[in-house]
C-alpha cells in the first residue's frame, strides 16, 4: 500500500505526525509512505523506516515569487512530481491553507479533518474524504485518529510511538572533543516570549557543573551562536555549537543525558530521543502542542497559568519568573543516579 502524507512545516508539527506512521506500519504491514514537506525541514521525515520519498516544496519563496517560480519551472516540477505515483491514499495531516493547497493541486482525492475540526477555514473544501476527531486532545493524538480513520485500521489502545532510531546518525565533526557526560540546554526560540533569561541559563550552568555534567548550546541562525556563546562564557564546560544540520542535531541529542528547553522545534527532538527533558512554557499551553512522550516535564510559567485562568492567551508573557531552583530540580530527578 503507497499513501501520500501531506505535512508541510513546522519542525515539531513533523514531528508530531511520526506516531501516526508508526501506527499505521502495524496496522498494515505492506504500507510505505511518501511525503510532502518543506525542504527546510526534510531531515525529519526520513527518521521513520517507513518513509520511503520526500516531495520538497519551497512555498515561502514560491509565495513570494510565483511567476518566477512558475517561468523557472520550479512549481511545474513540484506539481508534476506530486502527481507522478498513483496512491492508495492521500491524507493531509496539516489542515491548513498551506496544506489545502497543495491538496487542491493534487489529482489523488485527498483525506482530511472536516470543517469543525481544520485548523483554518476553508481548507476543508479541498479535501474528498473529511473525518472528525476529537479536538481537545495533543496534536499527536488528533493525527494519530485522522490516520486511523482514514485508512480504515483501529486506533491501537497504547502510548505514542515515534517509531525512530537516531542512534543511525553519526555525531557532528566539531572543533571540540564531545564530552562523555553532557546536558542539552536549548536555549533559543523564535518569539521573545519563548525565551528564559541570560542570566538564567547561566546560573542553571554553574549547577549542572557542579553536578558533574558538561553544557551544549545549540542554535539555529547566527544571532542564536552569538546568544549561545555569551551564555557558555560563564562556564569552561559549557560549549556553544555550531549551527548543526537537523540529522546531525538528533545525533547530538540521543547521545545527551538529559535536556533543558525552550518551546522550540529541538524541545521536540530531545522528545523523539526520549532523554529526560525539561520544557519550559511563558506564551503556548502544552496541553495539545507541548513535547509529549516518556522522560518528558513541563514548567510553565505562573503569568501563563494565571493567562490559561482566564483565557486571555496571546498577550505577552514573561519567562522570569520561572526559578533556576524549580528547573534544575525537576531536572535531576529525571536523570539517571550517578
């Protein structure tokens, strides 16, 4: 059986749909996937075994160069591998309008949530197929159930699996020697509300240290090294990397013991590895999009709680009233004794 998994972005939404594949490779034993992605996000698709062909778009630059791309014959190309298999299926995980798009490009009759349950209206319309599932539930659970409904398989009564093995990627080359004994600290993210002060991640340093632990920082654009590098300046221990492919960034992370994060993609990672890890919330509710799986711990910020309290979310919140104590804490007593 050959089905097509529309999935466009972002890093840890691609994530998030690796259960449903897994599930899916049990339920039918001849299944093989193929997948519509952002090629700035290709790596993660091709984690799960049974991910057998990526169809890259470009559509941030396709949106703002259309007749370029379709003179240059960039959006012929796509449309023309997109309708190059005959599928058994087409199901878009997404439900958005990106995605509807490219559903609607798609010659196949196309799967998806109905209109009560998209993430935005109207892309519903583009769909052959449209299902309900439960809506007040994680994003890994809603894809998991549209996945089972629409290949017509019983959704198994047991935890998410992501169904991936990290340790197939080689560590990264780096101008230094990998410590033996290191944690993880994701430190960026891409809204300022996202982000835990300097000065925190330093002093949750100085305790990781002292603890016997070496520090990696990571990033993913030259303003986040710059960020990462001042907070590695309070310690010898702790090392900011390079920035790091996305298959060489799961190398990393299987290999840490544990990990501290922002709400960003690589929170998700540190996830999918299974490490214990600790995420950190001011401006997102984890309930349905937070890191989800063994080993994982929330810490969400007081002002987000009051925030959820009364249903004001979206209004700027703050991340420093989140303590070095309460994160190293939760933290240590995930990790393994020494």
């Amino acid at each position: 059986m050959r089905v097509l998994i529309i999935k466009l972005t972002s890093m840890g939404d691609l994530m998030h749909a690796l259960p449903a594949i897994t599930d899916a490779a049990r339920a039918i034993s001849d299944i093989e996937f193929d997948w519509v992605v952002d090629q700035a996000f290709a790596d993660v698709p091709l984690w799960h075994p049974n991910v057998k062909h990526l169809i890259k778009t470009a559509h941030r630059q396709w949106r703002k160069q259309p007749i370029s791309a379709w003179k240059d014959g960039r959006l012929p190309n796509f449309y023309k591998q997109l309708n190059a298999q005959d599928y058994d299926a087409v199901i878009d995980l997404q439900s958005n309008l990106k995605s509807a798009v490219v559903s609607w490009l798609c010659k196949s009759n196309v799967s998806g949530l109905d209109k009560s349950c998209v993430r935005e209206k109207p892309a519903h319309w583009a769909y052959k197929y449209r299902y309900t599932v439960n809506t007040n539930q994680h994003s890994i659970e809603k894809m998991r159930e549209l996945m089972a409904q629409a290949l017509n398989y019983s959704l198994p009564d047991m935890p998410a699996d992501y169904g991936v093995d990290l340790s197939l990627y080689p560590l990264p080359k780096l101008d230094i020697k990998l410590p033996d004994n290191y944690l993880l600290f994701v430190h960026n993210a891409s809204w300022l509300t996202k982000l835990w002060p300097v000065s925190s991640w330093q002093d949750l340093i100085e305790k990781a240290v002292a603890s016997g632990y070496s520090v990696l920082l990571p990033c993913g654009n030259d303003e986040e090294y710059q960020r990462a590098q001042q907070i590695a300046s309070a310690n010898p221990q702790a090392h900011a990397l390079p920035r790091l492919s996305l298959n060489e960034m799961a190398a990393i992370t299987h290999n840490a013991t544990g990990a501290v994060c922002s709400d960003t993609g690589l929170a998700h990672l540190a996830a999918v590895a299974g490490i214990p890890s600790v995420t950190l919330y001011g401006a997102t509710n984890p309930k349905r999009i937070g890191t989800y799986g063994k080993n994982q711990q929330h810490i969400i910020s007081d002002l987000l709680q009051q925030s959820l309290v009364n249903a004001k979310q979206g209004e700027p919140i703050g991340m420093e009233n989140i303590t070095v104590e309460q994160v190293w804490d939760r933290l240590k007593s995930l990790l393994p004794a020494k």
